[in-house]
C-alpha cells in the first residue's frame, strides 16, 4: 500500500531536497570563477565537504523529529475536531428523532388503549403516524448520505452525466408541487452540460435546492435556473423570487440542522441536512457553493461544478 505523504513529510523533504542542492552546488563551484566540475585539490576542499555533510544529517535529524511531531499534531487535531462534529450530529439527531418518534408512540398507544375509537379518528392517527414515519425515513436517508460523504467518498463511482437531462426529470418529478403552490419555473441551461461526476450526489444537489425552494419561497413565486460554462467548470445559478432569509442567516444555511424557523421547518417536513448535503456534495465535485440574496428579493444559490 502506498504511504501516504503527510504535510511533516512535505516540510522534510522540501526542506532537505533545498538544502541539498545548495550544498552541492556550492561545494563544486564554491570559488564562482569554475567553469566545470574539476577534483578537489585542497584538504580544505575535503573537511568543507565532511562539514556539509555531518550538518545536513543533522538538519535531517532534527526535521525528521519535528515532522513526526508536527504530524502526530496535525492528527490529534483532525481526531478531535472529527470527535466534537460527530458529537454534534449525534445530540443532533437525537433532538430531531425526539419529535417524529414521540408522535409516532403517542398516536399508536392512543389506537391501542381505545379499540371502540371511531374509524374517522383512527384513520385521522394513522395518516399522521405515517407521515411522522415519512419523516423518519428521510432523516435516517439524509444521515447516511452524509455519512457517504464524511467516510466513504473515495468509493463513490464517478461517470459521465448529463445534467440538463438529469435537471428535466427533477422538474417532471416536482411538476404536481410547483402546481400546487402555484409556482413558476424558468429553465435557461444549456441542453449539452456533460459533466464527469457521480449521478447520485449531482441529483441530490438539484433535488435539494428544488425542495429548498418548494418549502420556503412561497406561494407563487418564480424558480429561475442559470448555468454558463467556463474554461474547466459550470457555474449555475438556482434562485427563487420568495420572501428569502436575513442576511444574519446566510453564512450559516449549510450547517447540519441549523433552521431559520424551526418550527416552520419542522411542519414543513425538513430534516434540516439538504443544504449541508449539497454543499458537501458540491466540494466532492470540485466546486463551491454561496447563497446570497437574489435580485428583485429571494434566495439564490450560486455554485460551481469541475467538468471532470
């Protein structure tokens, strides 16, 4: 297995590649006035030389020691800070599953306790219980997605994908929401953006920010989608004309579960992970990502995808 070359590895062999070359060179040509390489003549020729050499294994020495160090510190502060997000995300998680999971017990022991309550009324605590389940299921989906990308994006398996054709089937899939919320959508991209890339991510990344857009823009507002090509990437564009968020909120939307209206989030069926998804799922493809407050009002998300 190749090993892995660490950023204390770098430093040592930058550091040393450098000084030898400067050895060398000044070793043979130390009087300037050489015009190719000639034998030393001189014992003074020879102790330089022996000099040079103890102090670079010296040098070599202490930078070995001080990689090893800086390494093992590089690591320790990776381990905690990956300590502390997975702590996070698990209090987290924990919040979130606290609600679906209580209404979901509250409902069926309701059903349990009274078997003579009316077939309207049970029907009524089965329907919510099966949306408080729908909920579930897209939370633990979101978690594992974002798991994928935390530990396991080295496996995912890139390929071609066309993401004009993969933005028109979104828009066939979301078509019965955009109508009921009376919801307009403008599609200016480009019919032949290719990308090489990994089909499963670049769907969640459109498919969360039309999801983004469903739940919070509002009744009969306006989805405008842009893309321009540029010498190795695509920029797109996602905005909405909806009521947008404060400019307070704006460096914070992609972190995991933080919520601008909780509440509102929660009625809405949110899991709180789609923006962090896509931001996550943008970087693996070598891009970036920024909202910002459209013009006119509204929200739009500008990003950047590398063409392979």
């Amino acid at each position: 297995m190749k090993k892995r070359l660490t950023e204390g590895r770098k430093m040592f062999w930058s550091v040393m590649v450098i000084f030898a070359i400067y050895a060398i060179c000044f070793i043979l040509f130390e009087d300037y006035d050489r015009i190719y390489l000639q034998p030393f003549e001189e014992a003074s020729d020879w102790h330089f030389l022996v000099f040079s050499v103890v102090v670079m294994g010296l040098l070599a020495w202490l930078l070995k020691r001080y990689s090893r160090r800086m390494d093992k510190r590089i690591v320790r502060d990776q381990t905690e800070k990956e300590g502390k997000i997975r702590r996070e995300l698990t209090h987290n998680i924990s919040h979130e599953l606290k609600t679906p999971v209580a209404s979901i017990l509250g409902y069926t022991e309701t059903l349990l306790e009274n078997p003579d309550i009316s077939p309207e009324t049970q029907l009524q605590f089965i329907q919510r219980t099966h949306l408080q389940a729908q909920r579930l299921t897209a939370l633990l989906k979101d978690v594992s997605m974002l798991n994928r990308l935390d530990y396991a994006s080295e496996q995912l398996e890139f390929m071609r994908v066309n993401i004009s054709e993969l933005v028109s089937d979104i828009t066939q899939e979301v078509a019965i929401q955009l109508s009921d919320r009376s919801m307009t959508l403008k599609n200016y991209m480009r019919e032949d953006i290719v990308i090489q890339g990994n089909p499963m991510l670049l769907y969640s990344i459109f498919r969360n920010l039309f999801d983004n857009a469903l739940n919070y823009a509002g009744e009969g507002t306006c989805i405008q989608i842009y893309s321009e090509e540029q010498s190795d990437c695509w920029k797109f564009r996602f905005a909405d004309n909806g009521k947008g968020i404060g400019q307070e909120h704006l460096p914070r939307i992609f972190e995991r579960f933080y919520r601008i209206d909780k509440g509102r989030s929660r009625t809405l069926g949110g899991t709180g992970l789609g923006l962090a998804i896509v931001k996550n799922a943008v970087n693996l493809h070598g891009g970036s990502i920024k909202a910002r407050e459209a013009k006119g009002g509204g929200l739009e998300f500008v990003f950047t995808l590398k063409k392979s």
